[in-house]
C-alpha cells in the first residue's frame, strides 16, 4: 500500500476515534504483509465476552496436553446455570454436552453456562489468565465465571485485555501457532461459525450462510464479540483474497450509549472500523455492492 493510502485509512480511523463518547482502541494486522495499525492498543479495556476466546484457547491447551478430551461429556446440572446470554440455561438440567459442544455454544451464541462449565473445564479463571501470561498476553485476565448475582463494581468484573492482546491471540490462532496447528484449526473452525457479527464485520456484506446454501463468500470471518453497557468488543480474523489474513482487536469503553440496541454507538463504530480497515487492505479496491449501508445520520462519519 501507499503512504498516501495508509495516511488516509490512518486519518478516518483518527477520526473515527475522535468522535466517539468514550474511549476507543484498535488493533489490526495484515498477517501476509506485517502492516499494522494500532490506536489507543495498549490500553486495557473491559472485555465482556471478548475473554471466551482466552478461555476457548485454555481449554484447547489442556486438550493437547491431554487432561481432558473434545468428546468428553459434562452433565448440565441446575446449579451451573447463569443468566445473560445463551440457550443451555433455558434447557433442562440432566443434558450431557460434549466438551466440543460447550466451547461452541461459548463462542458462536456467547452462551454464559457453556462458558462457566468451559472455565472449570480450563482449569479455572487463574489457569486462563496463566495460560495468557504464557503467551506475553499481560493484560489479559478473567477475573472470575459469570455470576450476576454476585456484586460487581464497574465492567471489568468478568475479564479485562488490550486491543494489542486480542489481535496477537487473533494472530496466534489465524496463522497456527495457537497451541498446535490442529488446535488452531480446531479454534478457528468454531469461530467461524459466529452467530453474532454486528461489529467487526458488520458494513461487509457478508452472508454466513451463503457457502452452506451454494453461494461462496468472497471472504470468511471468525470473530468473538463481547457487550457491557457503554463497552463492546470484538477479536478475530478475517480472510480476505489475496491469501491475507486479518487479525484485529477493536474495543470501546465509556459510551454514553448504554443500550443493547441494533443501533448501539460501540457496535456501529467497530463496524466502521472494521470496514474502513478491510477497504484499505482489500485487493485492487472494494466492490461497493460487497459493503453495507451505514444509517444516513452516520454515514459522514466513515
């Protein structure tokens, strides 16, 4: 890419930032080129669910190690369930999900029982945050499972990270080197199969089920959100042609927007992102008819 075209992607995300309520930090590396661009990355941010891939990626580490198995079955007792998203805390207590399972209901529905029962799988909050501290993620942490019935002081409660962190984690799990290359393989193939892409990839014109109904995306996405009022995130990679992998980690705090709306201000503004970041790296320029269509009112905004 040109100087002039990073300048320019580089001054939309400025000003992108400059805009928001809160705080905003961005992550975002070309795997097959190196370049990068990091705004605010440094900065721990609240994760909200953002941290299930820390644990995805903990319980694969004892998965290779051995200590438990992918088809191992856990029995759904009435006493693990949590509140906040996800489906098992409206089934019946007596289900056996396998391991496998569990970590795909954490991530593609954001499932909070799955993940409480992935976290004792993983060994608990502190072996998640080691297995982080393994990697030189030092900002990352989860602090604890999921319990809002417990007190909880500001949106850190559930885990905490950088932009910074999230991308290299991205990073780690899009080219491999995430454990092992099957369980890379392993983690991917579950993140692609996100339900929720209204961050991130949310003004890219994809179709999730088109491949599956006979219509091939030009790209493919494997992603994990997270939501808190005023804060959002989103991780993940993205493959774009060209054989180019995109890692990122695009966070927000602060919002004054503390709905759970279609509409929300944090979710909006990762997808700008998310957009503005693909049409820099895109091969030859982006098709206009493969983005979406931003409201009118924040349109000038891009």
């Amino acid at each position: 890419m040109s100087d002039d075209s990073r300048a320019r992607t580089l001054e939309r995300l400025v000003r992108m930032r400059e805009r928001f309520s809160g705080r905003m930090g961005i992550a975002a590396r070309n795997l097959a080129t190196g370049e990068e661009f990091l705004l605010d990355h440094l900065h721990v941010f609240p994760t909200a669910s953002s941290i299930k891939t820390p644990i995805l990626y903990q319980l694969f580490r004892r998965v290779k190690a051995g200590e438990i198995s992918l088809e191992d079955r856990v029995e759904l007792i009435a006493d693990a369930k949590a509140k906040g998203s996800g489906v098992l805390r409206d089934l019946r207590p007596g289900l056996q999900p396998s391991v496998h399972d569990i970590a795909m209901l954490m991530i593609i529905v954001s499932d909070n029982t799955a993940t409480n029962m992935a976290i004792d799988l993983a060994g608990g909050p502190e072996a998640v945050t080691d297995a982080m501290r393994d990697l030189g993620l030092t900002a990352t942490v989860l602090h604890r499972k999921i319990n809002f019935d417990l007190p909880t002081t500001g949106t850190s409660w559930l885990g905490e990270a950088s932009p910074f962190d999230l991308m290299r984690l991205a990073a780690l799990i899009g080219s491999g080197q995430a454990v092992s290359e099957e369980a890379s393989a392993g983690m991917l193939a579950i993140m692609r199969r996100q339900h929720s892409q209204s961050q991130f990839p949310r003004f890219l014109g994809y179709n999730p089920f088109g491949p599956e109904l006979g219509e091939p995306q030009p790209f493919w996405i494997a992603n994990k959100t997270g939501g808190m009022p005023g804060v959002r995130a989103d991780m993940g990679i993205i493959g774009i042609p060209g054989d180019q992998l995109i890692a990122f980690g695009v966070m927000t705090e602060g919002s004054s927007d503390t709905g759970f709306t279609s509409e929300n201000e944090g979710e909006i503004a990762n997808g700008k992102i998310g957009r503005i970041l693909i049409e820099h790296w895109w091969p030859d320029g982006f098709a206009s008819g493969q983005i979406g269509t931003a409201p009118p009112h924040l349109e000038q905004t891009i």
